[in-house]
C-alpha cells in the first residue's frame, strides 16, 4: 500500500471549479446532483470526480503513452509520477507501468518489494500480467520494477518469439479497465523501448534547457522515425518541455529552438523548474500534496494529456 497521503489522490472543489471556470458552490452543486449525496467534504476522490465530469460531457481516451528520453536528468519519472497523479484526481482511471529498472516510479509510488512479479516475469511467461498489478489507490494501479527487469532486454533478444510485440501483447489483456496506461521507460535506445513504443499511442519526450538533452531529443525522435517505419505504427509524438527558468537564457534559447523546431509536437503547456520538482520522486510525495507553484504546469499538461484543453 502506498505511503502517499490521501490529498495526493483527491482533488478540491476549488481546484475543479478553476478547471470548470464555475464557482465552488456550483461545483458543490453538480456533485451533489452528479453522486445524488450532500457533500460535506472540500475534497472528492477520483470516482466522484468521474462522475460529475461525465455528466457534464467530459469524455475520458484510453491510450497508452510511453514517456522516453535518451538522456537522463529531464524530469521524465517526475512527470510520469505527477501527470498520472493529477489525471486520477481528475477521475481517470490510471495504470502505471514502471519498466526502469531502477525502479524510481515504484519507490515513489511506495511499492519497495523486490520479491514482487515485473515484466521480466511476465516476457518469460513465469507471471501473467494480472498477477503483476498492484493496487495503489484507487484509479491507481502499478505495474512495478526491480532489478530483476535489468535483464528484460537480454531476454527479448533471446527470445524465439515476437518480442516486439512483449508489452503490446500482454497490454490487450487488461487495458480496457484503464483509461491511460503511462509507461515510464529507461534512458535508452533498447529492445525494450521498441517493445514499448510499439504498444504506444503517443510518446511523449520530456527535454530541459540542456544542449545534450535536445541532442538526445534529436536522436530519439530518429528512432522514434524508424521504429514506426519499420513497423508500420500510428503513435503521436508529443515534447515536453522541462525545468524551465525564466531567469536563463539558455531556458529561453532552447524553447525557442524547441518551438521552431517541432512546433506541431510540442506540448503547449511547460514545466518550470523548482526544488520541489527535484524532490518528488525521491522523497515519494507528488506536487499536489504541497503548496508548489509547479503544481499548476502539471495540471496543465495533464488536462492537455486527458483532452480537457
């Protein structure tokens, strides 16, 4: 069970009344009407939330988004973690899948047993993929790591079967309970990261002002290139742009290369930097269960993830 406190798994009324652009007290309103129940709570979890959002005309996708970078240091687990956070709040129903082996979304999702089942399991057919999951919250699920999955790439490789097909194929069991499976992936080019591409719906790339990380960004979509040429795949592409500082100007050289680059795939919300950002993952606590100002970069692009900008 996750050590994570019950706020980081609920959202305000506050907070969705910003998002509706309605007041609290019509917020308050809807649920009421939505759940058929007063509400005595400044909170709601994730399925009232699902609820009032459903009845008025929000619909939910069902996707999978694998989040890569070839270079390390860009915020990607941090943005899994709080993005996957953030659109359970919003009443999605979340499965995370951590396929790093260092295992850092599982740390900061409180699951620290490496005696547990992860995908190197399931790829050598030892495990099924539902007895991989584990409950997190609720709208929250993981499937975690370990070091146990440093051999996953190996044993693709070896394999006599279809290894390209080793995320997808499992997925299709059970990914019609979920509403965005998120991927959190190593930073490499590996059989794996082909694997997971191959079962993606979009990719999204997290990159900060960093030369070596925009290098890192060109050699990914490359791949990126290839790997949906070769077999003849649809995902979208999206870049994320990371631990921006408006006081550098490296932060404001590289957005503007970013947007004249790739404007048609990035995202349009940003992530500015914060110590709170550097912390999260490593002290197991998502943004929103603080006062950070980076809260609302997340929320942002989590709306833009789910389809509600």
């Amino acid at each position: 069970m996750s050590t994570l406190a019950q706020q980081e798994f609920c959202i305000t009324l506050s907070d969705l009344a910003s998002f509706m652009e309605i007041s609290s007290s019509e917020v308050k309103k809807k649920a009421e009407t939505a759940l058929k129940k007063k509400i005595k709570s400044l909170w709601l979890m994730p399925g009232e939330v699902r609820a009032v959002l459903l009845a008025e005309g929000y619909k939910y996708p069902h996707k999978v988004i694998s989040i890569q970078m070839l270079k390390g240091g860009v915020a990607k687990t941090t943005s899994v973690l709080n993005m996957g956070l953030r659109a359970a709040m919003y009443g999605a129903r979340v499965l995370f899948i951590d396929l790093d082996q260092q295992a850092n979304l599982s740390f900061a999702l409180g699951v620290e047993d490496e005696s547990l089942p992860v995908w190197v399991d399931i790829a050598e057919k030892r495990k099924s993929i539902e007895e991989c999951v584990r409950f997190v919250e609720p709208h929250v699920d993981l499937i975690p790591s370990s070091l146990n999955n440093s051999v996953l790439d190996r044993v693709l490789l070896n394999s006599n079967r279809n290894w390209a097909q080793i995320v997808k194929g499992p997925l299709e069991k059970i990914k019609h309970r979920y509403d965005l499976i998120l991927i959190d992936t190593a930073p490499a080019l590996s059989a794996v990261n082909t694997a997971v591409t191959v079962a993606s719906d979009e990719v999204i790339l997290p990159v900060n002002p960093d030369k070596f990380a925009f290098l890192g960004l060109q050699k990914n979509l490359t791949e990126l290139d290839d790997i949906k040429r070769d077999f003849d795949l649809e995902f979208t592409k999206k870049i994320l742009f990371t631990k921006f500082d408006g006081r550098e100007n490296t932060s404001h050289e590289l957005l503007q290369k970013c947007i004249e680059s790739f404007e048609d795939s990035l995202m349009k919300g940003y992530i500015r930097t914060s110590s709170e950002v550097k912390n999260t993952v490593r002290s197991g606590k998502s943004l929103f269960a603080g006062k950070s100002p980076v809260k609302a970069d997340y929320d942002f692009v989590t709306r833009e993830m789910l389809g509600f900008v």
